[in-house]
C-alpha cells in the first residue's frame, strides 16, 4: 500500500473507531451544557418554522423544506427526561410557530399533530440509542433511513388529509411536496447526532478550510440566482472528498449547509429548479436532489467507519496471532523444500530458532517427506542431552511445492521426571517386597517361639495344678496365683499361634454350612460361669430361623467367644449384656451390646490393631493382651465378613460382625 495512502487511512480510523455520537456525549454533559443545548435547539426549532412557513412559495400547501423537522428529532434524541414532556415541548414549538405567523388556529392544531404523529413514528421505527454510533454500520443507516421514510410517509398522509379538509387541495400533490420536505429534513439534519464525532481534526485542519470554502463556492454557484443551467453534479466530487477525507460529522455538516442554502436559493429565484417553465414543483425537485446526495454520501461515510472497524479488528487479530507466534514458549516454525532439495526456514520465533539445527531437522524433514504422510509427532533426542517433541504439518500452497508448519516442545523435563518417577516406583516396590518379607519373618518367628512355649507351659500347668490340689493353706495361696497366671501365659501362647495360622501364606479352614445362631448360644453357655462370677446378665436374642453362614465350627466359636468374652469383662457387676442373631436374604449379622464403659471416639479407630490397649485407667484394670478383637477381625475377614464398632443403645459398646448368608441349598 501506498505509505501516504495508508498514513491517511491510520488518520481516519484513528479519528472515527473509539468515537461516540453526540447523544451520548450530551448524556455524559453537564447539566448546564445540556439545559442551553435543549433550550437552543427548541428556539432553532421555533425559528426554522417561522422561516420555512414565511419561505413557502406563493400559493404553496406545504414549505419547499421543513428544517423543523430535523431539529424536532434532535431534540427527542438528545432529551433525558420522559418522552412526553419532548412532544409537548414539540407540540408548543410547532402551534407557537403557526400561530405567530399568522395561520389560523385550526392550520396549528393540525401542525401539532402532524409533527408529534412523525416524531413519535421515526423514534418507534429508530428505536433505543446506545453509547456507539448507529450511523457507523450500514444496518443502522438502513435502520435510520427507514425510519425516515416512515416518518416521513406519516406526515404525507396526514398532511394530505388535512390540507384536504382545510382548503381542498389536492391530496396527491400536498403528499408530494410533504413527503419530500420532511424526508430531506431528517436524512441531512438528524445524522449530526447519529455518525462517530471524534475529539479534533487537528491533523487535517488546513486540507478541511481548503475542502470547505471551496464546497460553499461551488454551492453558492450551483444555486446562484444568475444561474439556471443543471449543473448540481459539481457537488458530488466536493462532498465526497468530504466522504472519504475527513470523519463523518464534516460530510454530515456540509449537508445540512447544503440544505439550507439550496432552499433558501431555489425559493428566491435561483439555481436550476426555480425555472417556472418546468412543470414539476421546485420544492420536489430540489429535495429529490438534495435526498440523492445526502443518502449517497451517507453510505459513503457508514462504508469507510465500517471498513475502519474492520481493519482494526484485522489488525488485533494479526497482532496477536504475530504476538502469540513470536512470544510463544513453544517452538513455532515454517519451513520450504527448496529446489535444489535443501529445507529452508520461512519464519520461525526465537524458541525455535534455539532448537533447529541442520545436523537433525534436514534429516528429520526427509524422512517425513519420505514417508507421504501430512502429519507427524515424533521425540528427537538433541545433542546436548534435551528431549524434544515434534509435531509437523504439511501445508500444500498454489507454488505446487509444499510448507512444512512444525512446533517444538521442549519436554526433557517431563522425560526427567518421568525416568525420577519409574525409579521412585521400583525403590518403592523393593521397599514395599522387603517390608512384607519382614513382616513374613516376624509372623513365623512368633508363631516358632509361641510354639516352643507350649510344651514348658502345659507342664508348668500340669504341675502348679497337681500342687495345688496337695497344697495346705498357706501354700495353696501361692499354687492359685501360679495356676492363674499359668492359664493366662497359655491363652496368650494360643492366641499368638491362632495369629501365626491366619497370617500364613495359604490358612487351611475347611468350610461347611454352619448356623450361627447355635454358635453364639453356645458361646454364651460356654462363658456363662465367668458371667456369673461377675454379676453379669447376658441374653440372647435370635432371629426366627436359622442364620446360615459358609465356615467352620471352630472359627465362628472363636468370633462368637472373643466377642462374648470381651463384652462381659468390661461390663460391670449389675449389667446386662446381650447377644443379638439378625440379617435379611443375603447377610447375617451378629451384634453383642453391652452395659459398660464404652469405647471413646479416639480409640474406636484402634480397637482392632495387635496389642491395642486403651489408656482409660478403668479400662487397663481389666485383664487382657490386646489380640481378642485383632483375631476376630482377621477370623472375620477369612470368611468374607466386615466387623465394626458402634455405641450402644445399653450404654455401653455395640460390635457387629456381618458375615454373607449361605445358601440353604
């Protein structure tokens, strides 16, 4: 593009993008400001009435034009306040006029209601105004013309009929000079408030009095009382020099200038549309001309603001597609097979350019070649030690040769990491195989040793039993303590091999179909002495018909004991613990409640763990070796089953194991 062309056109988007039309900034006014703007355009309002009525030709129905109507909508346009309160002031503006000079009241009331019906038509068909500019779109000159068109057919039909009613003119000509008038009227005067006003012109200033002075020359020519040759066309050139120079608001202003000297001019004598030899009303033909220019350079305008926007959206997309190629992190480059079958690299950004080198990418970009295929992904190990992933595109151009698109990423921290990580996983795993050999070496060596100690323990028993049968008073005294503690070094001896047998490689239980609800009655028949002892009651509480479960006799006599046992040696004297045998179609449960202190919300967590004992003082002064509950839980879970801990309705607390039910089949 031309550097003086493209200088220009920076001038003019700079000018009209960003820019807002005069509504708006008379919205963000002052108040002050705004009261003289409304309280002038409504005394230009009453002036140009008076002067379009005092300009109307001899024998005339309507004015030649109807500036009046233009400021009208202005002021709607500009008003802050309710609607109504601009047509009454319109309505005040249009009799007042009327009535001054000197038309009867009947002509003003009409008046009235001809200018407020055609304002309140062009606001409904224009609707709202927002902060942007609507004559900047072509949709919105379209909108704005229709508009116009509606208003102005408005006045026309009213007008006839009135005019009609009045002094029986003829309907057909009244509308044909109305329609014109008013039309005109509101395409030239009303678009200083709809196109894009920017701040200044100071760029331009020099070229615009030059461009200005000579466009009033050449109008003040076409429309000279000595001139009646049709010589309108010199305007276009002047006008759309305006068009396309300057910003809108310049054409838009030199239009109404246009407008008004026209008419005033043609109703004088002058220009080439007062001829009284043509038989066409001047009025008609000089607002079809001025309807003609103003609509052609209106478009004019609205294309440049719209080709404005459009290369400034073009630009912020070329800038940040430039933007996101060259500050990329990632490696982006374009390369060419060149004739002599050499890569060369079209473009590529920093990133890139610290990565490519011929001694892998020439390779590289001949096997990819080779292979035909248009997509590619591979890693290439670099030299210096980085890893990188590469994907390619193949990007066919009108040259009939192809353009290689190809990014690099630098991933030599992900394969770091990922290496870190598969040698963290294999410690782990080696970790994990000794931990479980040690604990494999713990088992056997607790169930070797329990099993040494059971020989020396039974005869220890055998013995302490024999002596304290043959003891006197006072040696049966010692024979007791030693037979007691005999049992208990030998049910601890039983409960670490029971522990050794679960924690094996491959338990052997023989499974069969067992009732449960026999098992935990005879595990209370079996601890009813040690109740006794302690005062305590337990009951039992089964469910109509039997709990079939898949196991042995003796492992469930293990669950049903430990938990019996347990309950009642932490229950105190007076209390009550029961023993309850429940489920539905595919689970059995069993649930011992007691009366006693309860487990704590701290310890219900460890309640199953070897060796746990809770530091309650009332609860240490039980007896016991923390491996009862341990060995129900791992009993439980050999036969498929969950235990879990709750508080007891009793007051106390609530185990309950669940086991799956067997079919009775």
């Amino acid at each position: 593009m031309n550097p003086v062309r493209q200088r220009d056109e920076q001038h003019h988007d700079t000018a009209v993008l960003g820019a807002v039309s005069l509504i708006q900034r008379l919205r963000d006014a002052p108040r002050p400001v705004y009261l003289v703007v409304i309280i002038g355009l409504a005394v230009v309002t009453f002036a140009l009435g008076l002067a379009a009525l005092y300009l109307t030709p001899p024998g005339g129905t309507a004015a030649i034009w109807w500036p009046a109507a233009g400021t009208s909508a202005l002021l709607a346009l500009l008003y802050r306040g309710p609607r109504w309160q601009v047509f009454v002031l319109v309505a005040v503006v249009a009799a007042g006029s009327n009535l001054f000079i000197g038309r009867p009241p009947v002509f003003a009331l009409w008046a009235v209601i001809i200018l407020v019906a055609e304002l309140i038509v062009f606001l409904f068909v224009l609707g709202p105004q927002g902060r942007g500019a609507l004559l900047s779109t072509t949709r919105g000159l379209l909108r704005f013309i229709g508009a116009s068109i509606a208003a102005a057919a408005t006045v026309g039909i009213i007008g006839a009929t009135a005019f009609v009613l009045l002094v029986g003119a003829d309907p057909l000509l009244t509308f044909a000079s109305l329609v014109p008038s008013h039309l005109s009227a509101l395409l030239l005067i009303v678009p200083l408030v709809l196109v894009p006003v920017p701040r200044g012109l100071s760029a331009q200033r020099a070229e615009l009095i030059v461009q200005a002075v000579l466009t009033g020359a050449v109008t003040v020519l076409v429309f000279a009382p000595f001139q009646s040759e049709a010589i309108g066309a010199l305007l276009f050139p002047f006008f759309g020099w305006a068009a396309v120079r300057f910003p809108p608001i310049v054409a838009t202003a030199e239009l109404v200038v246009l407008g008004a000297v026209g008419s005033v001019l043609t109703v004088l004598g002058g220009g080439p549309y007062a001829d009284p030899a043509v038989n066409v009303p001047a009025a008609l033909l000089v607002q079809v001309y001025l309807l003609s220019i103003a609509i052609t350079i209106q478009f004019i305008t609205t294309v440049r603001s719209e080709r404005a926007e459009l290369r400034a959206e073009n630009l912020r997309r070329a800038t940040l597609l430039r933007g996101g190629f060259v500050g990329s992190q990632l490696g982006a480059a374009f390369a060419r097979v060149l004739p002599n079958g050499d890569v060369g690299i079209v473009e590529a950004n920093s990133v890139a350019e610290s990565f490519i080198e011929p001694s892998w990418f020439d390779p590289f970009v001949a096997a990819w070649l080779e292979s035909g295929t248009d997509d590619v992904s591979t890693e290439i190990l670099l030299d210096d030690g980085r890893t990188l992933q590469v994907y390619g595109r193949r990007l066919p151009t009108e040259e009939s040769d192809d353009v290689l698109g190809v990014q690099l990423v630098d991933i030599s921290d992900f394969v770091a990491a990922q290496t870190a990580m598969a040698h963290a996983v294999e410690r782990e795993r080696r970790v994990a195989d000794e931990l479980r050999a040690l604990a494999q070496q713990k088992d056997d060596f607790v169930s070797s040793v329990s099993h040494e100690l059971r020989t020396p323990i039974t005869s220890i028993l055998g013995f302490a039993e024999e002596l304290d049968e043959t003891a006197t008073e006072h040696q049966k005294e010692f024979t007791t303590i030693i037979v007691r503690n005999a049992h208990r070094l030998g049910a601890m001896v039983e409960e670490l091999l029971e522990l050794g047998r679960m924690t094996a490689r491959n338990p052997a239980h023989e499974h069969g179909i067992i009732d449960l609800a026999t098992i935990a009655t005879e595990a209370v028949t079996d601890q009813s002495p040690a109740a006794r002892d302690r005062e305590v009651t337990v009951e039992v509480a089964a469910a109509s018909g039997p709990a079939l479960v898949t196991g042995n006799a003796t492992t469930l006599g293990r669950i049903a004991t430990n938990l019996v046992a347990n309950a009642i040696k932490f229950t105190p004297a007076g209390g009550l613990v029961r023993v309850s045998i429940a489920g539905d179609a595919t689970e059995v449960h069993l649930a011992v409640d007691d009366s006693g202190p309860g487990i704590s919300d701290e310890d219900a967590p460890r309640v199953f763990e070897r060796f746990f004992r809770s530091a309650d003082p009332q609860k240490l002064q039980a007896p016991g070796t923390g491996l009862g509950l341990s060995i129900v839980r791992a009993l439980v879970e050999l036969l498929d089953g969950t235990i879990g801990v709750e508080r007891s309705e009793l007051g106390g607390a609530r185990l309950v194991v669940v086991l799956p039910r067997a079919d009775a089949s």
